[in-house]
C-alpha cells in the first residue's frame, strides 16, 4: 500500500456536483508526480481500474459499486503559478474560480466569462468549456500530460489539442493532464473585477446554483451539421453563435418541470437536469433517454450528452 492516504469505500455522491454516485473501492487526491507516479504503479500492481476526476461537476458517476481507484487531481495546493512573458503555467488541479482571483490579481482579462463554472481547469480543457460565445481552448498555450501506461510527459501544443466545440484530443487518450499554459493579456483591473462580477451575477440570475446539477447536459446542435436545417426552419429556433440550443429542442417537447424519480428537467432551464430530493443515476439517465426520444421524434436530431457519464 503507499503511504498516501486512500480511503476506502468512499461514497463518491459526497464529491459530486449533482449528489449522486455509489461507493468507490479506493479514493485518493493527488498533489504531486511523485504521489501520482507512486499512485499509477499501486493500481498497475493491482491491476485496478482507475478514474481520474478534477471538480467532478460535469461527470455523472453510477449508482453502483466501482471497484477501482477515483483519482482526484488536486496539483495546485503547494504549488506556484509559473508566469511567463505572454503566458502563465497552471496546475491542471486548480479551481477555475481560484484561477479568476489570480487573473484579477495580476490584472489578466479575458477568463472573466469562465466565472460560476465550478470545475478545474483540466476538467475545462479536457471538454473544452465555453460559454457566452467563448471557449478555453482558444486561451491554451500548450497542455503538459502524464500517460496513465508508461508515465511517460507529454506536450501538446494548442493546434495538438484539436479542440472543438466541447471537445478536445485528450477525450481519446489515456493521459491525465498536468500542466496547462495560458495566454495572458493585460487588462484594468476594476473592469476585470466588474466583469467577473456581471457574468457570476448572470448565472444566480439564471439560477444555475439552485439545485445541484452538472451544467447543460446537452451539446447545443451545430447548424453547420445539420442535414434537416430547412425542416427545423419551420419552428423558428433561435440560432446564436450558429448553434441551436439544446435547452430551446428540450423546451418544445414541453419537457420542462418533468420529474423521474428525485431528478427534474429544470423549470428554469431545460438543459440542465436538477437533483431536487435524493436522485439516482438511474432518475438522471432516464430522463436523458426520455429526452433524446422526444427531441428525436419532433425534429429528427439525435441530441449528444455533453457530460460524461461514467458507466460502470
Ligand atoms: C452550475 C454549473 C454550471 C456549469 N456551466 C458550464 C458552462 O457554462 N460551460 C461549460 O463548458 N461547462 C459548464 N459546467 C460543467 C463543468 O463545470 C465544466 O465542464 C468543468 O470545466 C468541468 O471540470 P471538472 O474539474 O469538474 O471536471 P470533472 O467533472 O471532474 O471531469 C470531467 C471530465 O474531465 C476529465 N478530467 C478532469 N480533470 C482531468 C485531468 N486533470 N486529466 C485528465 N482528465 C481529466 C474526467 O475524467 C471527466 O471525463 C457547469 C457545471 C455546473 C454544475
């Protein structure tokens, strides 16, 4: 066993931004590459099966028992933010709301938009999040990661990341990311700290802290994509940034306020799916099943989940 402290059968609900998922045979953070390497060969030993997990708020965990590791990154603790000339090198580990004090500290505009997403930033950059028309991997520099097999240090320049709308190259590999660089552009503070403000003030407006959820569920459909365009026309969608909402799709199924279970489609967003008293994994997925059928049967889109959900 390593001298780090795992803990066994850990409830993983306790950990979840939704309040779900059953027990985890082993739990461990995650503070350094000596702890993770230490980590890596226990599990190889033990031939386990591992998770990795930064803030856990976009990852739907089973109900059920997983009989492997969950490992949580949490590298930022002891560890300094590397600034460079044009750039700054984080900790994939830190929270996106502690990167926003070091911005507004340093004076860095542009991440002000990331504001009340409450995962880390290598959760971000693994989906390439985005909102209000903006996306992180149009910040990344480059992205350092540790293959999970052969321990080996990769790097990734931005172009290597093939990011796309949420998606990014690290979603097909085995690699856990360590490092992110990100570009730094100076800005005033008071604007910083006022935008920052308007965007968090946004989403309490929005009521996205209501109810624990995981975010929007759903990718927004890219119009570029689609076969049946001039069908949907029909319905008159609102098209913003080229997408149509999913939560607009959702909306006209008359969906809204529909419960399974403790799990409700939100009344005051369709694409959120809200834990309202005790959900299941189980509530959740079928009311994504539920919608994927009726957006499908009114307008011929297959809708695409943009959270993880983690079978086992
Ligand atoms: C109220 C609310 C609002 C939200 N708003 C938005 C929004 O506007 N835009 C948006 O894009 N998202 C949003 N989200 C979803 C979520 O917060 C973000 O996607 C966030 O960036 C996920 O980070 P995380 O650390 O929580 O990732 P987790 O949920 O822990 O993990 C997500 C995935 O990333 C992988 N992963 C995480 N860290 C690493 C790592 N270091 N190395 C390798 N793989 C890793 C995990 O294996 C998993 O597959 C919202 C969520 C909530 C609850």
């Amino acid at each position: 066993m390593p001298s780090l402290k795992i803990q066994r059968n850990f409830l993983l609900k306790n950990i979840s931004s939704i309040k779900i998922g059953g027990r985890a045979k082993y739990f461990v953070e995650i503070n350094s590459k000596k702890d993770l390497f230490e980590i890596l060969k226990w599990v190889k030993q033990k031939n386990l099966p591992i998770l990795i997990i930064g803030n856990a708020s976009n990852i739907l965990f089973s109900d059920g028992f997983f009989p492997g590791v969950v490992i949580r990154i949490k590298n930022s603790k002891n560890r300094k933010i590397i600034k460079k000339a044009k750039s700054v090198v984080v900790s994939s580990g830190m929270l996106i709301s502690d990167f926003l004090n070091y911005c507004l500290k340093n004076q860095w505009r542009g991440y002000e938009w990331l504001a009340g997403i409450p995962g880390t930033i290598g959760g971000a950059v693994f989906g390439n999040a985005g909102a209000y028309g903006q996306e992180i991997g149009n910040y990344v520099v480059s992205v350092e990661t540790i293959d999970i097999s052969t321990k080996k240090v990769k790097k990734y320049s931005n172009r290597e990341c093939h990011f796309a709308y949420r998606e990014s190259i690290f979603k097909a590999k085995n690699e856990i990311l360590w490092n992110v660089e990100l570009k730094t552009i100076k800005g005033k503070k008071e604007q910083i700290e006022k935008e920052i403000k308007n965007y968090f003030q946004e989403r309490i407006e929005k009521k996205n802290f209501l109810y624990p959820s995981l975010g929007c569920v759903f990718k927004n459909i890219l119009v570029e994509e689609l076969k049946n365009f001039e069908e949907i026309k029909k319905f008159n969608p609102p098209v913003r940034n080229g997408k149509i909402s999913a939560g607009w799709l959702i909306e006209q199924c008359g969906l809204k306020g529909k419960k399974i279970g403790g799990a409700m489609i939100a009344s005051f967003h369709a694409n959120f799916i809200v834990n309202i008293s005790n959900a299941s994994s189980q509530d959740v997925k079928k009311l994504i099943a539920l919608i994927k059928e009726k957006v499908s049967q009114k307008f011929n889109i297959q809708l695409k989940e943009e959270i993880i959900v983690f079978d086992y």
